[in-house]
C-alpha cells in the first residue's frame, strides 16, 4: 500500500490517544457511535450499567438530527419563477422541471402538492467520500447560492462530505432526513417511495426511513443487478447490485400494479386438449407438508394407479380432487397414462405478475446501458457520470402510477424519469406527469460538457428532456400507430387522437429564486429604547413595501402568491375584462380558484363591484396587494368578501 509522507510528523508528538481509541473500537466496536465517537455513556455501562439512568428505547441517533427536522419545517425564504425560454411546449403539458435546491423547492411545494404524488423516485448521493452532500447552513453561511455561483468555488466542490470528516455519517442523514420528513407530506395515502442506494448508507438509510415512514409500511429492500462484468480491481468483492429501498405512505392501502405478464409467459400456456376456457399450463399436484389424509391412490384414464413419491401427498383431499377431475382440471398427459397436474387457465390467474424483489440487467438495464442511452441523446457525448437505466425507471413507474398520476424525482440528475415517462405515454398513450428538481450543481470547467455549453447539471435535466421529446416527435411522424401498438385498430384510432391533443409531451422549467417579499431581517438595536426600536421596525417595512412595489415583475410576484395559497404550478390565468378600472386575473389550477390583481392601487369602482358580489352565494376568492388598499377599501373588501378576501 502506498505511504502518505506527512513532513510534520517527526515534529508533531505521537497523539496516544488517538491509537488508544482506534484500539478500543477494534475491541468493542459497539461503544462508538455511527461517526466513529466514542459514547461515553456506553463505555459506562460497561464498568456499571447503573450509572447510566436514559431510557433504555431502541432509537436511531446521530449527529445534528433534531436540527435537521427543525430544518425541515422551517419556512422557506424562497418562491419559483417560470422560464419560459428553456419550456418546452408549456401550453400543452402538466410536466416541471425546477432548478433548485431540493429542499427548499420541496417545502415551496409541500402545500400545493400535498398528498398529490403518487410516486417518488430518488437516486441521492451515495455517501461515498467523494460526492457532493449539500449542507442546509449553505444557503445561510456560505457563498451565496441566490447570486449564481451555483455550488463551486473555482471549479471545486465546496460540499464534497469525505470519509475523513468527523461527521460523515451524520451529514448525509441530515440531509436526507429533512428532505424525506418534507417529501412524505407530498405523497398521496396510496402512495409510494422508491430509494436508490448502495452498501455505503443502505443499513443508515433502512433506519432513517423506517423513522421517517414507519417500519411498517417499509415494502421491499430489491436488488437491482447493476453490472454485468465484475471489476477485477476490486479489493474485496465486485459488488454488482445496487438496493432500491421501497416505503409506502400507508402500506395497508398501497398495491403494486401488477406487471404485463411477458409474451413469453403467456406463450407457455396452451390448450392440449381442446378445453372451452382457453389455454393453460399444468402444475405440480403435490405438496411436501405430508398429511396421510391426503396420501391415496388414484387411477389414471389408463387405468395406472399412481400414488404421490414417498414421504409427500396430494395437495387435496379425496373428494377435492374427485371434483377436479370431474370439472376437467386434471391433465393426466395426452394417452392419459401420466402423474395427474393441476391445469391451470390464462384466463383465470390474475391481471399480470407480481414484481420480484431481484431485478436483473437483462430486464431492466445496467450502468453502461444507462451511460449509452444518455450519450445517444447527446451525440455520442458522455456529459452525466451517473445515470440509471431508462428501463430501470420504467419498471418503478409501470408498478406505481396510472395515467394521469404524478411521479416526482427531486435529485433527477439527467433526467432519466423525464425520459422514461413520456416514453411509456408515448406507447400506451398515458397521460403520466412528472416533476423534476435538480441543483444547478456546477460541471466542472474542463469537462466536454462545460466547453460544449452546459454549465450546470440542470442545463442537462433540461437538455436530455428536450431531445426525447423531438425523438418521439420524430418517431410518431415515421410510424404509424398502429405497428407500435398491438391494440385494435379502432382502439388505435381513438387513443392516437386524445394522445395527440393531450399528450402531455413538453414541460414547464421553473426557477429557486429569493422571495419578492423583503424578508423580515430588521434585528432591534439593544441600545435603543422600544419605542425607537418599534419606529425603526416600522420604517423598515415601509421602505422594504416600497421597494417590492417598485421592483417587482408581475408575472413572478403572481406566482409566489399562487404558489402561497395552494395553487400547483400548472394554474392558468384569464384577465377579467368586466373590471375596467384595475387589472383583474382570474387564475385557475382545475381544483383552486381566485381573482388576482397586482396593481399598485385598487380603484374604489373596483371595490364597488365586489360589493355587488357581497350576498352572492358563489363568490369568488380575491387577493390584491396591502399596499393597494387604504383603511377604507380595506375595511370594505373585508366587509364584503370575509374571509374570501386576502391582501399580501
Ligand atoms: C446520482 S445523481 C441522479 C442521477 C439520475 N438518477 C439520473 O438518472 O440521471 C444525483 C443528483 O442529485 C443532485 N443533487 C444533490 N444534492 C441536491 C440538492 N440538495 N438539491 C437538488 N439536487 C441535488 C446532484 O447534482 C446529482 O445530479
């Protein structure tokens, strides 16, 4: 093993004990905590379990936890704003991609999405030494995310998490404890969460989401075998499967959708003798739990008598199996000599497959295929390190969403998911949604990627996505449907035109940006009294209203204060021509409705069509600006509209 030459060593003193630890933890590795600390408490209750008095509760605990969860639930100084220039055919689609930090964007969407998502897909940073594990106090501490430095200083990562830092462990939980605390409140109740993860964080991370889930609505641990060929370099073992760690939000409601069975597996089944209810495969009619009941002879249609092997028995009882064979569901082969099987009818089993929890390359893909599709998109170029297989995204959302359901991947990386549904609505004609959200993780400058044009990894999210769209585009164009789809051809016709007005082939980029309401930053000066301290306050919010009025951009103050009062980001907005004195919008997301006006001063005719509305049944919510509305109007508005009136 190569030496490291550490030329302060001969100076520095032998630190003893730090050896006299790593010694004990070689001995008694259970004192030390999931960082590698010594916990003292432990090492006492070793000399005398007396002298520790905690409740002795199994629980999961680390460095900083219960920060995290305040961060998670702390409100966000941040809104969205549209880019329509990197959209994609926005009118026609219900798709996000958003650039930011996940977590804020999570806590933006946790009230419109709320219960929404039916499935989350995630592929987070392993926690291998050299990944980038964002740090929550970056958004506060460190340079500043907001002023486009993305997460780089010169080219460097500034929160690669490595082995060597105390808190390794700790720092990955944190951030994704608070980011799956956050993302459980956007899962639907029948909905479900698929982890990728590897052999770095899985038993952290099984434990982590039995907290945050609730070990009983945890599914499944599958394995997804992810290399074909094993590395030769490999110290120890080749390891060649990833875990894909799957929770449900209420595992008592949650179902998988059972998998297409395979053309294969229905090839198997056959109709050998001609029977009325279709075709079908036989099985074994013996089982090795022995019952003597259930041992006795059967004569064949050849007159053999045929007893079950020794030491097991037939499945059924003497009058079960009578039954059986009187209903002809007993294949004794075709000179009716053989071992009695039970027939069993395609048309009888059920929909589809149950999914297995070992998934196979040949079936869902592996890393170089995932690297290939990728590079295909690109013109050969490889600008994203770690992508997943497209199939592997696939079959997470075969099994978990129907058309019109939403799927969210909030460390999307390249966008895989993106591809992956409108792949699958392209060939069944679905209307699956997705929401996006990347980092605008800085690439490193001397990268193709960076020198081609794509300086931040949600450039690529956004990118990737747009080249699927024109292959599918180009793709329909080529070949008609009905060769894709081996559905009748009348079934063709009708699916092609509603996938074709409403296909769903598109999406909206949305942008992390500071608030366009002034934060409340005013600290009182300790050396003044309260009065001064509540004018100095005062004046401060009145400088910070005037200048939200003066530098705001209507469209984006619309959608913070859409995004604030529940509206999902696909909301439309239609001007109010019958209001002529201010600008009226009445905005809409299918479920939400209000009218909106951002003008600098609601006019008092304004006001007065809102008091015809005033014993109407049906009124319409209305938000307008504070500062638009003096004491009077104010005072009216409320007065007409109650509670359905909202001044920001
Ligand atoms: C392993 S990659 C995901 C790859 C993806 N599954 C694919 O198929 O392309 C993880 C991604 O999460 C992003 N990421 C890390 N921390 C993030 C954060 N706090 N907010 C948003 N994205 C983040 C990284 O920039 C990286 O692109």
């Amino acid at each position: 093993m190569e030496e490291t030459y550490n030329p302060l060593e001969n100076v520095q003193s032998h630190d003893w004990n730090k050896e006299r630890l790593e010694q004990l933890k070689k001995l008694m590795p259970d004192l030390f905590t999931n960082d590698g600390q010594l916990n003292v408490n432990e090492l006492k209750k070793v000399v005398d379990p007396n002298l520790v008095t905690e409740t002795e509760r199994y629980e999961f605990r680390w460095f900083g936890k219960s920060k995290a969860k305040r961060e998670a639930f702390t409100p966000t100084n941040a809104t969205l704003v549209y880019d329509e220039s990197r959209s994609v055919n926005p009118t026609e689609s219900e798709n996000l991609i958003i650039e930011g930090e996940n977590l804020a964007v999570l806590k933006l969407l946790s009230n419109s999405y709320r219960e929404k998502v039916k499935c989350i897909y995630i592929d987070p940073p392993y926690n291998t030494g050299q990944d980038f594990v964002y740090s929550d106090n970056f958004a506060q501490d460190r340079k500043a995310y907001w002023e486009d430095s993305g997460v780089t200083e010169e080219g460097v990562k500034i929160d690669t998490n490595t082995e060597t830092d105390g808190r390794y462990h700790s720092n990955w939980l944190n951030m994704m404890y608070s980011r799956l605390l956050v993302a459980r409140q956007l899962l639907r109740e029948d909905g479900v969460i698929f982890i990728s993860i590897d052999d770095n964080e899985v038993h952290h991370l099984r434990k982590l989401c039995d907290e945050v889930f609730g070990a009983d609505n945890f599914v499944s641990n599958i394995i997804w075998e992810k290399k074909f060929a094993p590395s030769n370099d490999a110290k120890w073992f080749s390891a060649n499967h990833d875990h894909i760690i799957c929770y449900s939000k209420n595992k008592e409601i949650y179902r998988p959708i059972l998998l297409d069975r395979s053309i294969e597996a229905k090839l198997r089944y056959k109709n050998l003798d001609q029977d009325e209810r279709g075709d079908w495969v036989s099985g074994d009619m013996t089982v090795k739990t022995y019952n003597p009941q259930y041992d006795f002879p059967i004569t064949t249609p050849s007159g053999r008598t045929v007893n079950p092997p020794k030491g097991v028995c037939w499945r059924y009882s003497k009058e079960k199996f009578q039954e059986l064979i009187e209903d002809k569901r007993v294949w004794f082969g075709e000179d009716g000599d053989n071992v009695p099987r039970l027939k069993r009818f395609l048309s009888e089993v059920k929909d589809g497959v149950t999914p297995l929890t070992i998934w196979y390359h040949k079936d869902v893909g592996h890393n170089q295929e995932a690297a290939q599709e990728c590079r295909k998109l690109f013109n050969g170029a490889q600008y994203f390190d770690t992508p997943k297989p497209v199939r592997l995204l696939k079959r997470i959302i075969e099994l978990s969403v129907k058309s019109g359901d939403i799927v969210m991947d909030f460390f999307s990386g390249s966008g895989t998911a993106g591809q992956a549904i409108m792949e699958l609505n392209a060939k069944d004609f679905g209307n699956r949604k997705f929401i996006l959200i990347q980092i605008p993780e800085m690439i490193g400058q001397s990268s193709d990627a960076f020198k081609d044009g794509y300086k931040r990894i949600s450039d690529i999210t956004i990118y990737r996505n747009k080249r699927v769209i024109d292959k599918i585009n180009e793709d329909n164009k080529e070949s008609d449907f009905k060769k894709k789809e081996e559905l009748p051809f009348e079934m063709v016709a009708e699916a092609q035109e509603t996938y074709m007005k409403k296909k769903n082939l598109g999406f909206k980029v949305f942008k992390l940006q500071k608030s366009n309401f002034p934060r409340v930053e005013f600290a009182p000066d300790p050396d003044k009294t309260n009065e001064e301290n509540v004018e100095l306050l005062q004046k401060y919010i009145r400088d910070k209203e005037s200048q939200l009025v003066t530098a705001f951009n209507r469209d984006d103050l619309m959608t913070e204060i859409l995004i604030k009062n529940g509206f999902t980001l696909n909301y439309k907005v239609t001007k109010q021509e019958h209001f002529k004195k201010n600008e009226l919008f009445l905005a809409t997301d299918g479920e939400k409705e209000t009218l909106i006006c951002l003008d600098i001063s609601i006019d008092l005719e304004t006001v007065e069509q809102f008091k015809k509305q005033a014993n109407e049944q049906q009124k319409h919510k209305f938000i307008c600006l504070e500062r638009a509305l003096d004491t009077t109007k104010k005072w009216n508005l409320k007065h007409y509209l109650g509670d359905k009136f909202n001044a920001f």
